[in-house]
C-alpha cells in the first residue's frame, strides 16, 4: 500500500481475496480434472511433460494380479483404540492463507472413545469382498447404493482393470495416465457407496471391535488422529504447523510427518510407506481423500462470501459426504488442515476410507436422517424440504408489527375515535405523516412515461401506498415478505371495516378504525394486485410468474437496506422497467446484519485498502448508472412512526429518482 511503501494484508474483506479464490478454485479444478483424466480411455491421454512421477513402489517390485495374501501383499490393518476427547473445528479469520466460506466460524464436538484402522483399507483387503460377491449382493448395499451400483453395472472398483478371464479376479490398476501392475498395498479408489457396502460386509464377516458394527471416519474423529504436530490447536498457535503453508510439494515425502500430498507423486503409495502419526495411523494426510459419516455441513456463525456466494450453500442438502485428509492430488487449500471438502456419495475421487467402530454413536454432523441410505441421499426427494425462513423467522409478523404499520400507512386512522396519531404540542412534527402516500405522490411527480400504465409496490406492507399509486395507475403490482401485512391490505381492499389498536402508555391503548385517504374508493383499491412475495425474486417473477410482466413505475419504500441481498433486487430493475420508466427509491440506509450479511452493505464502511469511507449513496448511484438508469431526483424525506403517545420514531429517508434510458 501507499505507493508499495507499506505491505497489505489481504483478508476475507480486500478486493484482492477474489485472485486468491480464483488461485485456489484451479487447485480444485486440477484435481477434480486428474480424476476425468483417470476415467478417460487409456489411448485418449498421455502424460504431460514434468508431471509429478508415480509414486516409486510401482516400478521396484513386482506384483501379482490376483490372490493378494495379507502380510505378503499388504499389511494387516490392526483397529487401534483411541481415546475420544473435545475437537474445536474452524479456521481463525486472521490466519494467514486463503480460505473457503465453509472453513470459517466454530463448532465444537465431543468425540467419545473409538477404535480406527492403522490406515486404509487396501486394495488387497478390498479383494476379499470382490471375490466373495459383494458387489453382487444387495444386503451390504444401501438403497440409493444399490441403484447405483446396478445402473453402473459395477463388478469391482471402477479403477480396477480386468486382466484376466471371466471369473479369474485377475486385475491391473488405472492410475491418471497409465496402466499399471496392480499395487495391492495402494488404498483402494472407490465411492462412498462402496466404503458403506465394505463395511457392512467387514462387520458380518468378521465382527468389530465394538457391539455396534464397522464404519466411516468423522470430521471431528479424523481431526484426532491425526498427528498432533500438524493438528487444527497447532496451526492456530504456529502458522508453520499447517504443513503446506511451508513445504513444497517435492518435499513432502520426507521428513518425520511426510506424507503423499501436495503432488509429491502422481500415484498413492502403500499404506505403510510414511510414519504414522502419534497414535498409530498412518496416512491421516495425503495419499487418498477419507469418506466420512458427515454430511457437508456449515459451522457456526458461517457467512458466504459475496464474490462467490454459492461456493457451498447449494451442497448444505444431506446429498454430499465431506472428505477429510486431502490425496496424492491435493494443493494449496486443499492439503491444508484446514480443509473441509466434499462429494456426492457416487462421484469418482481419488477416495479410500478408514474402518472405525465405537459403542457410541457416530460423532457426526447430519443434516437430515438416513445418511445416504434412501431417505434423503444421492436421489432428489419426492418432498422437497423447505430452507427458507418461516413466518416465525420474520419479525414483521407480529400483531404490534402489523398496529404500527397501519397506523403509518392509514394516519386518518382514529379519526372517527378523537385519537390522534401524533399527540398535539407546539412543533410536533406532522410533516413525517403520510410517508406512504408522499412517495407514491413521488412517482406520480416524476412522470413516468405511459407505456402500459402499470406500477409496481416492491415492499408494500399493508398496502397505503399502493391504494395512492392506483389513484395514477391503471393497474398496480403489490407484494410484501410478511403474509400478515398482505393479509390486512387485502381485507381492508375487500371492503371490511378493520380495527388495530394505538398504543396510549404503558398497556394502555385505543382501538380505532382504519381509515383511508380522501379519493381512495373501491374503484381505486380494485386495481391493485397483493401477493406474498420476496423483493430478492424480482428476476425470478420477471421470467416465470404469470401475469407479473413489465411496468412504468417501480417503488421501493424503505426496503432496500432490509433485505438479505439488495443487489438481487437491483439487478432486476432493467427487465421489469420500460423505457423511459422511473423507479423511486426511500431509505435511510440502515445497514444492519440482522437483516443483510454485511459483504451485501451498499456501503457504510471504510474501503479495506484506502479506509476511505464508502457511502451507500454513491455506490447506489454507479449501480443504477450500470443497469441504464440516469438519476433525476434527489430529496430527503421524513417520516413518524408512533410507538405511543409520548413517544415515536422520526426517520429521514433519502428519496432517489431514476429513469430508464
């Protein structure tokens, strides 16, 4: 910064934290690829010059290609006891690399005593299964595993090679670019399904250790075996601990913590070729990705990030199974102890998995019931289940929510009763009255050009404004978030005589009448169209919803710095505008994070490399220049809300005009 004088640290809130992302979306890029690569014909690839070699157990010992024998072949898997303790998950927000959205925030998990396999299974343990029909047999298989597995016509492992006749179990192995003898002590490649289905067969064949029958590693279990040099505590204390942060990948193969990551190989390796950790398991990091009970899952306090805001979100859905340990492919964010990933439970990854058994449940995070096995797995559900934020998520639902809101849309109200809506007193401030009507008088004021003589109230609570839009407009467009608000604007747009109660003092409070302006009759009020809708679908109801189409005036009162993605609503100005259209927008730019994540604020914050304060009004302004609209009106507006007799809120909006060019 300042010239190159002074060194920038570049967070989560610094423009240059997008190059970093795009840095590490490659990463991801290369190794998902490396797997395309490995399901493509043999005879359509080759390898790139400088490619990372195969790991050398490939080429200094021979192999057979059928019969694996445990302790020739491949080592025994001895199940080893660990004992459970407290693992605090989560990335600091201040360590210094590069992190994806779902690293972030906190959770805490209490994992109980368990045993876990010296390491993975191996493809010779995996053999075994193969031979004795596993992949023939429906009763180790899941229900969406099963269809699968049938649908694939699957008889082994999709990287194993057939070698030998029909029958024979005789197979060579497909690494990225080549056919290889097969490496029986390798980890052996396969999907979630598999692991489940091996499991299953392990526990019938030879029981566990535990009364409860073998399965996945989790999260929070991988974290504890792993070794403590390079554990999540230690690289919170010393960045360095984070092994990747300071080793190249041609050096990762040595040392006392070496491992099969960071593209040291271009292969696995044996599953006993690097030290185990402390407590005894090997390749707790690198050589295959780990299959884990968990669903991909967010941690506490998770935020997505505004330039990528859909990195994780969309697979927050109980359909995909996070990955731990990284593989022989894993770089940069991937290989760091850091990483949570995942995969849909029938996608092909350079992914093994670690027997583990333990009389207490499963340590895991689920986000809805049957883990993959038919109830809401790797098949979409015939109900879809409902994410988005219920009624009593919304605080605009409430009956004294719903009082206040009359009475600001309705300030006749009371008339009828003596009860005013602003106690009288020398210079109270009854210019903030009728807030409603005064910017739809706005938009009137403004003279749209007429081409279908339609407007639009984006936010328009119970409904004031709309009925003073109608007075102008052939027809109007209204919807609100809260079905309470919209309820009440269709009641007293239906003729009903509807009553609220005013707040006096204390539990005091007179029950008036709602009263509507002078010129609003049923003619007027019938040629509005309320429904229940989100200011944030506005593109959406643009392209799909029936009869929505395009309008000449468009109203945002006091809305944008509610709503959880302003940009959303924004965007879709120059598909529901007409040429020569006029959008008016109210708001005091009241950014709060109880409404609007703030990596969606407009602004009210300092620019991270300047600390040069950025206004809400200035951003507004390019945004609407970008979308084809010239600024043509500018006021500050007031408005009063009574909380009771002694007591109101008095809010000044800025008010914007913006033609369509």
């Amino acid at each position: 910064d300042k010239g190159g004088a002074e060194p920038v640290t570049v967070n989560q809130d610094h423009p240059m934290w997008a190059l970093f992302m795009g840095f590490e979306h490659e990463r991801i890029h290369l190794e998902t690829s490396s797997v395309l690569f490995r399901e493509t014909p043999i005879e359509l690839v080759q390898t790139p010059a400088h490619f990372p070699t195969l790991h050398p157990s490939v080429y200094n010992t021979t192999s057979k290609a059928t019969q694996p024998v445990e302790g020739e072949d491949f080592p025994a898997n001895q199940m080893i006891a660990v004992k459970g303790k407290d693992i605090k998950l989560g990335k600091p927000l201040d360590f210094p690399s590069y992190g994806w959205d779902n690293e972030y925030g906190e959770r805490t998990m209490t994992v109980p005593d368990f045993y876990a396999s010296e390491h993975m299974v191996t493809n010779g343990e995996f053999w075994q299964f193969v031979a004795d029909g596993g992949y023939r047999n429906e009763k180790y298989w899941c229900e969406d595993g099963w269809a699968w597995r049938t649908h694939r016509n699957l008889k082994w492992p999709f990287f194993w090679k057939q070698v030998g006749p029909a029958g024979s179990h005789e197979y060579g192995l497909r690494t990225i670019f080549e056919e290889v003898p097969m490496r029986w002590d390798w980890p052996v490649d396969v999907t979630y399904y598999e692991s489940k289905a091996f499991c299953k067969y392990k526990s019938e064949r030879d029981g566990s250790p535990t009364s409860k029958p073998y399965r996945l590693l989790t999260e929070a279990e991988h974290q504890i075996i792993r070794d403590p040099r390079h554990s999540l505590d230690a690289a919170r204390e010393d960045v360095s601990a984070d092994k990747v942060m300071v080793t190249a990948g041609s050096e990762f193969a040595y040392g006392e913590t070496a491992a099969n990551l960071n593209m040291a190989y271009s292969s696995s390796s044996p599953v006993d070729a690097f030290p185990p950790s402390e407590s005894g398991h090997r390749d707790t990091i690198g050589n295959n990705w780990e299959w884990t009970e968990d669903h991909f899952n967010p941690l506490k306090n998770f935020e997505v990030h505004h330039v990528y805001d859909d990195f994780s979100t969309p697979c927050f859905d109980g359909k995909h199974s996070m990955i731990v340990g990284g593989s022989f492919m894993s770089t940069g964010d991937e290989a760091s102890v850091f990483a949570r990933f995942h995969f849909r439970p029938h996608f092909l990854q350079h992914s093994g998995f670690r027997l583990v058994a333990s009389e207490e449940d499963a340590p895991a995070t689920q986000l809805f019931p049957g883990s993959f096995s038919g109830q809401a797995a790797a098949r979409d559900e015939a109900e879809e289940v409902d994410l988005s934020p219920s009624s009593e998520d919304n605080v605009y639902e409430s009956d004294d929510l719903l009082a206040m809101y009359l009475g600001l849309h309705f300030p006749l109200s009371g008339s009828k009763e003596n009860v005013n809506p602003i106690m009288q007193h020398e210079h109270a401030p009854t210019h903030g009255l009728r807030f409603p009507q005064r910017v739809a008088e706005l938009v009137r004021k403004l003279e749209p050009k007429t081409t279908n003589n339609r407007a639009l109230d984006v936010g328009c609570a119970v409904g004031g404004s709309s009925f003073e839009l109608a007075k102008s407009f052939e027809h109007v467009e209204a919807f609100d978030f809260s079905s309470n608000f919209v309820e009440a604007a269709k009641r007293i747009q239906s003729g009903e005589e509807l009553s609220f109660r005013i707040p006096v003092e204390g539990e005091i409070s007179e029950e008036v009448s709602v009263v509507n302006e002078p010129g609003v009759d049923s003619e007027v009020m019938k040629r509005v169209n309320f429904f229940q809708g989100d200011a944030c679908a506005l593109s959406e109801y643009a392209n799909t919803k029936e009869g929505f189409g395009t309008f000449d005036a468009v109203m945002l009162s006091n809305l944008l710095c509610r709503l959880p993605d302003p940009m959303a609503a924004l965007n879709a100005m120059p598909k529901i505008v007409n040429k020569g259209g006029v959008v008016v927008m109210v708001t005091p730019f009241t950014w709060l994070e109880e409404f609007t994540p703030k990596s969606k604020w407009l602004g009210g914050f300092h620019d991270p490399v300047s600390q040069e304060p950025l206004y809400s009004k200035d951003n507004l302004k390019q945004i609407m220049e970008s979308l084809g609209f010239e600024k043509i009106h500018e006021e500050q507006m007031p408005l009063v809300i009574r909380e009771h007799q002694r007591k109101y809120q008095y809010i000044l909006s800025e008010a914007t005009g913006w033609r369509r060019m």
